[in-house]
C-alpha cells in the first residue's frame, strides 16, 4: 500500500531534503563496498540502493528509515554469485520480496518479540566480526602504502566529527573518500582503486528478466537463498524500525515495513540490483540530522544515482584503502562493546546465548541459523526458569484432611517434578488442593492434574479442587476427562 499522507512528505521538507543528501552522499562508499563483499559489479550494489530507497519511501511503514544494499544479505550472497553467478542472484533477490510480502500479510513481524535482547547483541556482534573478516582478503593484496591509507582513513573517520560546525554537517565517511582519493592521485600511488571492482552504471537502471531457465531445478538452487536472505533482511528491518521508534518518539507499522521491503527486493531484483534491507547506522545519521518524514529517504536514493551517473568518473578514482577504513568503521560501529564491558553482571543464562548466536553465525555464515538457536535456547532457558517458580505448600487441616497450596506457572515441562510434592500414601480422607496462586497453560498440565486427582481417589481419598481462575478452568472443561 503506498502511502500519501501529507504529513508524512511534506511536514518537514527542508530539514528532509538536507539530511536525504548527507544520506545520499554516505550510501555511495556501502554500496560499492557491500557489491564488493558479494562479489559483483559496482552497479549491482548502488542500482539495489537506489531502487530499495525509492522504493521504500513509498511503501514503508516506518518514515526517515533508510534502506538500501547491506553489509548482512551480501555476506549472505557470496557462495551464490560465486557458484552460479549475477541471474541467479537477481532472481533470489525478486523471490526474497515474494517471501517478505507474505511475511507481510501474515503478520510475522509480531514473532520479534520472541527474540530476546541477547540474541540481538549475538546477532549485530557476529555480523560485525564477519563484515570485518570480509575485508581481509582486500587487505592481504595492499602494501604498506595500503595500510597507511587505511589507519588514514580511519582517522579522518573517527577524528572529523569533532571538528566544529562542519564536522556535524558532513559525513566523515564522505570526507574519507574525498581525502584519500585526492591524496593518492597528488601521489600518483600505485593503488587498487574502486575502477578494478567492475564497471560503473552510465544510464538509469531498466526493468529486465533474470537470463535463466525459470524450472524446478532454478528454484532449487535459489530457495535456500531467499529463505535466509528473506530471515536476515526482515530481522535487522524490524530491530532498526525498533531503534528509529525510540530516537523519533512515534511508531512504524511494522507489518507494513515487512511489505515495503518486500516490494523493494521485487523491484530491485528486476531493475538488476541486489537484495536489501534496513541499514541502522545510515537511519540513525538520518533521523539524527533531523529528518522525520518519507521525502528524506526518498531523495536519498535519487541523489545516490545522480552523483553515480553523472559523476562516476571521478568515483572510479576511490582507492580501495577508503572503502576497507569505512567497512572496518562500520564494523567497529556495529559490534556492541556493551556486551563485553557488562558481560559479567549479565546473567549466565544472557551470555550463554550471546555467545552461542556468534559462534553459530561465525561456523555456518548463516545469520538466521544463529538467530535461531538464540531463540531457541532463550526459550529453554526461560522454560527452566518458570519450572523453578512452581510450589507446593502443604498443611495437614485435621487427622484425615489435608490441603496442599499450589503456586506458579504449571504446563508441560513442570509435569514430571509437579507428582514430587503429593504423598499418595499418607491415610487420608479428604485431600483440598488450592490453585489459587497457580496457573495451568496446557493440555499436558490438564492431564498432569486429572491424573494427581484419580491416584488420590485410587486411594479412598475424596478430592476438592478451589480456586482455579477463569482461563484454567476453561482450558479444564474444555480437555479434562
């Protein structure tokens, strides 16, 4: 659904239009860096940044978000442009927007709330590791000049914005590529330059059908793909949509956002570009350069292509030095240092799964496998944790009566250790059992009762059963035998 509210364009337009050239201009070095760790032209990369902002800007549901061409679908792209090529990718690109539109529709966004703040740390800090080990490969064809630019780089990076006044205003990044580019052509250094990576786009991106067989056999080798790049791209759109609602005060609609970026890799996978999503740190420069409202992200991506059309002469001269300094940047932006500074007064369970999405996502390269297995053992340990708040109190009313207290949470996995607290063999007459303070989940937890109740009765011994609350008692009548 596009979206044409008035307030959502046209509420903020010079604070807007500024900011979506800062943006602009600081997409060019990703985009060529993130086509770089994929393994394919340039143009792959800044077509798909282009597209996706556009896109986006229409069909999103959280205004002055950016997305464009990531650092975390391309680590994801290697072995597929590798093994079979550019179609192949476009055409996971186009099947990954298929995927998110109906993730969409079907409201998936709402599982975010399962993934825990651990997992999302593991998350960020295995794809900073893994962007940072990108660049290695680069790094080993440099010499010492190489380096030198790099520790350049990331000066200018990391020093500029203290600057006064227009340190602020421009993004060190950009400032980056301009110093370096300039002082290697003063030095005629021998250097590779973003010209090696593959040629430039000289006209406007046009709609075009993937070159290859549309059959099983294709759909076999790009389903794995779009699968992941489908979990990766919506995950890290719904945490930036998280960070963007907290920095701005309001709230996107995340089962829109989840169609817009659909409809954004369907578009870029056909105008030749490569699968996207939201991009936090060019999101955060937006909104914290003022922006508030669609026209933002959509200048964005037309400056982008402006400045890469018109301009690619003189982009061609970046040395390589200038996009590893930005890729080592973002990496170290990335990583969250908290969870190493706080990491022992976090609980063990906490670090446990933090450390087990990074090792995961480092063996397999897999981001949504590491995801996973965080949200999976989060579960187990929060399983385990409400087990532990289940108790029995009992007090013996009379020779021949007995009531036992019940609290806490009681469904399946609480089961085995819930038979430990009755004696079934104590002489009684007449057994009470208080629910008042507990509460049954499941059908196995109903089960688990009923059969706590008839080896009572096996035993000549009368059961009451009192204060259940309403849910336990609807899910009693509805199972109980």
């Amino acid at each position: 659904m596009i979206s044409l509210k008035k307030e959502e364009w046209f509420s903020n337009v010079r604070t807007d239009v500024l900011a979506g050239l800062v943006v602009g201009l600081a997409l060019i070095p990703e985009s060529i860096a993130f086509s770089a760790i994929a393994g394919v032209d340039p143009q792959v990369g800044l077509y798909a940044s282009f597209c996706i902002a556009v896109t986006i800007a229409f069909f999103g549901g959280r205004p002055a978000m950016i997305s464009a061409a990531t650092g975390a679908m391309a680590l994801l792209m290697i072995t597929l442009v590798k093994d079979h090529g550019l179609q192949y990718l476009l055409v996971a690109t186009i099947l990954t927007g298929i995927i998110q539109v109906i993730a969409g529709y079907f409201k998936v966004a709402k599982l975010m709330r399962f993934v825990s703040q651990a997992v999302v740390y593991g998350f960020l800090n295995a794809l900073a590791i893994l962007i940072f080990v990108a660049q290695l490969p680069e790094m080993q064809k440099m010499d010492g000049m190489g380096y030198l630019f790099i520790a350049m780089g990331l000066a200018i990076i990391y020093l500029f914005p203290y600057l006064p006044k227009i340190g602020k205003a421009i993004p060190s990044p950009l400032i980056c590529i301009i110093v370096l580019s300039g002082l290697a052509l003063f030095l005629g250094a021998d250097m590779r330059t973003v010209s090696d990576l593959g040629q430039f786009p000289d006209t406007l991106p046009v709609f075009l059908l993937p070159e290859i067989p549309l059959n099983l056999e294709t759909l076999q080798i790009v389903l794995p793909y779009s699968l992941t790049l489908a979990t990766v791209g919506l995950l890290e759109s719904m945490m930036t949509t998280t960070v963007i609602d907290e920095v701005t005060g309001t709230e996107g609609d995340r089962h829109q956002e989840c169609r817009g970026q659909g409809m954004a890799n369907i578009v870029s996978g056909f105008m030749g570009g490569m699968a996207g999503c939201a991009m936090i740190g060019q999101s955060i420069i937006n909104v914290s350069s003022g922006a508030r409202t669609r026209l933002s992200t959509l200048i964005a991506g037309v400056f982008l292509l402006c400045l890469v059309v018109f301009l690619k002469d003189w982009l061609a001269y970046i040395p390589m030095a200038a996009l590893v300094a930005i890729m080592v940047m973002v990496a170290f932006t990335t990583f969250q240092w908290g969870s190493v500074k706080q990491f022992n007064k976090h609980p063990l369970e906490f670090n446990v799964v933090m450390i087990a999405v990074v090792l995961v996502v480092l063996a397999t390269h897999n981001l949504a496998l590491g995801v996973f297995v965080g949200v999976l053992l989060s579960a187990l340990f929060f399983i385990n944790k409400l087990e532990r708040t289940v108790h029995v109190y009992t007090h013996l009313n009379s020779a021949h009566s007995r009531s036992y207290f019940i609290s806490g949470q009681i469904f399946f996995s609480s089961s085995e250790k819930f038979y430990q607290f009755f004696d079934f063999k104590e002489k009684l007459e007449h057994v009470e059992l208080d629910l008042t303070h507990a509460h049954i989940w499941d059908v196995t937890s109903v089960n688990m009762l009923n059969n706590v109740i008839q080896k009572f009765k096996a035993q000549g011994i009368d059961v009451t059963v009192i204060g259940l609350n309403e849910a336990s008692s609807t899910l009693i009548d509805r199972f109980s035998s």
